[in-house]
C-alpha cells in the first residue's frame, strides 16, 4: 500500500498536480517545505527590523503611513506563511523557538543595517524586487497551500517595490546630497540583494531535489540572473550605477552561519518582543479556554 502511496505523490508531482495537506508525501518532501516555508516567514518577521528603524524618524507625514503600512504587510506575509506551515504539522510555538535559537534560518539580507531614509528605498526596489524574482514562481509550486499564499504575497510584494522605486525617483529628483545618499545605499545593498537567490547552483545542496519535487521551478543562479536583467534598465531610468556582480561567497556563508554585522542584534530584538508578548498569548489562551 505505501508503494501505491508514492506512485499516488509521483504521479501528482509528474502531472503537475498540487499536494495538500492530508495527501501522503515522502518525509524528505514534508521537511523540505518545514525547512523552506519556516525560513521564509522567519525573514518576513525578521525582515520588519531593518525598516521598522526608520517608523519614527520618516521625512513626513505621507512617507511615515507609507512605511507602516508595508511593515504590518510583512508581518501579515509572515502569519501566512506560518499557517502554511503548521498545515505540515509543526507548531508556531515551535517555529518561533527554532528561530530565536537559530536552528532555522532566515534571509541572509537581514542581516545588513540601514544607514539612512534612502536604504528604505532601496529595501523596497531591490529587496523586495529580488524577493518578487524568487516568488512568482513559487506561486506554481507543488506545494498547495505554500502556493496559494505566495500569489497574495506576490501581489502585496509588487506594491512593496513600486513605493521603494518611488521613493528613490523622488530623492533622484532632488539635492545632490539626496543623489548621493541613494548611491550609496544602492552600492551597500546590490550584492546582498543578489545574494538573497542562495549560493551559486554548484553549491546549492537542496536545488536538485526541490526542481524534481517541483518545490522550486527555477534554480538560484537562473533567478539571479533574471533580476539582474531586470534592474539595469530600471536603474538606467533612476540614474543610478549598479556595482558589479561579483559576490564575495565567504562573506554570504558567514552572515547565514550568523556572523553579519546585524545577527545577534537582530535576533535578541526578536526574543524580547517574544518574551513581552508572553501575557498576551497566556491571555488568549485562558481566553480560548473559559467556557461562552
Ligand atoms: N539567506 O541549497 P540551497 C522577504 C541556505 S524575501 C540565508 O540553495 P534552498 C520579503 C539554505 O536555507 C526573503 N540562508 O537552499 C521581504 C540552505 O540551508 P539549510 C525570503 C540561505 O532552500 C522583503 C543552504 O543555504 N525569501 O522576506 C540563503 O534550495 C523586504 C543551502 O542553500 C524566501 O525565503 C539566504 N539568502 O534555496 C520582507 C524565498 N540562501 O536550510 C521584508 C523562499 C540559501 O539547508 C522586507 N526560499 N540559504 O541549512 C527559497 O526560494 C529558497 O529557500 C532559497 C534557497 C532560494 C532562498
């Protein structure tokens, strides 16, 4: 019977099909998506740091309700992708300790500060704008509800990089000074946003395996070069030079083993909220609890 399992799941994933929650699935296939989807709503929860340093020092009014709003769209991304999760039979109570332990990661672009206003500009173009890269595809992934919750995150992450690439044509617009803050900003986050796709295919240990379950469609080296193609006529428009593409792989292992400049920083951040929220899910518990 089990081996008419595996035809079942082989077939599904040969026709293109979707698997769901209460079909059967090899365990390396359950862990892969535990691995992948976990890590991804752990950058969409971590992701929230590198902008949310900027909510209270927003040039104005408008920029301040701009940059809110996309925050709180990264932590609705991130509860989505933990309900995808949980639907593979792990706990978010678990995922989070995973998180703040380390034992699961998240994207390594995290990890880089943000010096100025203009780096919430960038964040949006290039961080968000590799993101949509590496998503869109997954929207087709074989996994059914991991897909279905990448189309609305696509959808909110389009709007995400349309507002950095804005704000960006505005500073352009403006002093020399502001010209040159989004140079800078562009220079310190072009790389990192490429690294973002994972190391080159030769190195990458999980890509074979995700294409053959049809987890991935594209592999890392083919979705960087799409978005690389991508930004340089959006970055012709802009006015701005994109540093070259020669990436400093030791530099990536070492920010994904947890030795970049924002880590510790980031992750002890991240405790703390944990840790005050404690009375709130104790409320909601009891809460859930008392007879109505
Ligand atoms: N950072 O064998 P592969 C966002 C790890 S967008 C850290 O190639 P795989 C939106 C990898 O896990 C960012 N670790 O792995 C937003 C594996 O380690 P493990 C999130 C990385 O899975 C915008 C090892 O290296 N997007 O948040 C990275 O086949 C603005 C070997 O690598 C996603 O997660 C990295 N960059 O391919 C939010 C997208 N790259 O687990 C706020 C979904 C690799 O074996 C503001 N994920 N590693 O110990 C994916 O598409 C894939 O997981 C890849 C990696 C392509 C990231």
């Amino acid at each position: 019977a089990d081996e008419d399992l595996a035809a079942g799941f082989d077939a599904t994933i040969a026709a293109g099909d979707r698997i769901e929650p209460r079909d059967w699935m090899p365990e390396g296939y359950r862990k892969t998506l535990v691995r992948q989807i976990a890590q991804h709503a752990h950058s969409e929860i971590i992701g929230m740091q590198p902008e949310g340093n900027w909510i209270t020092r927003a040039p104005s009014l408008r920029r301040k309700a701009i940059l809110l709003a996309k925050v709180q769209d990264e932590a609705g991304h991130g509860l989505y992708l933990y309900s995808a999760c949980e639907t593979l039979g792990v706990s978010r109570r678990d995922l989070m300790e995973q998180l703040i332990s380390g034992a699961q990661k998240y994207s390594s672009i995290f990890n880089y500060p943000t010096l100025s206003y203009a780096d919430v500009g960038t964040i949006g173009w290039l961080v968000d704008g590799a993101a949509i890269c590496n998503q869109v595809p997954l929207c087709r992934t074989s996994y059914g509800p991991y897909g279905r919750a990448m189309i609305r995150i696509c959808k909110e992450e389009s709007f995400h990089q349309r507002q950095g690439y804005e704000l960006l044509a505005t500073m352009m617009r403006g002093t020399d000074e502001q010209r040159a803050m989004v140079q800078e900003s562009v220079d310190r986050f072009w790389k990192p946003a490429l690294m973002m796709f994972g190391p080159p295919d030769a190195d990458s240990p999980n890509t074979q395996q995700s294409m053959d379950w049809g987890i991935k469609r594209h592999t890392n080296d083919e979705l960087r070069a799409r978005f690389i193609e991508m930004s340089a006529p959006q970055a012709a428009a802009l006015g701005v030079t994109l540093p070259g593409n020669d990436l400093d792989w030791d530099e990536f292992w070492r920010i994904v083993k947890g030795g970049g400049p924002c880590n510790a920083q980031r992750i002890a951040h991240r405790k703390k909220a944990h840790d005050d929220g404690a009375w709130v899910r104790e409320a909601a518990t009891a809460y859930a609890r008392s007879p109505r």
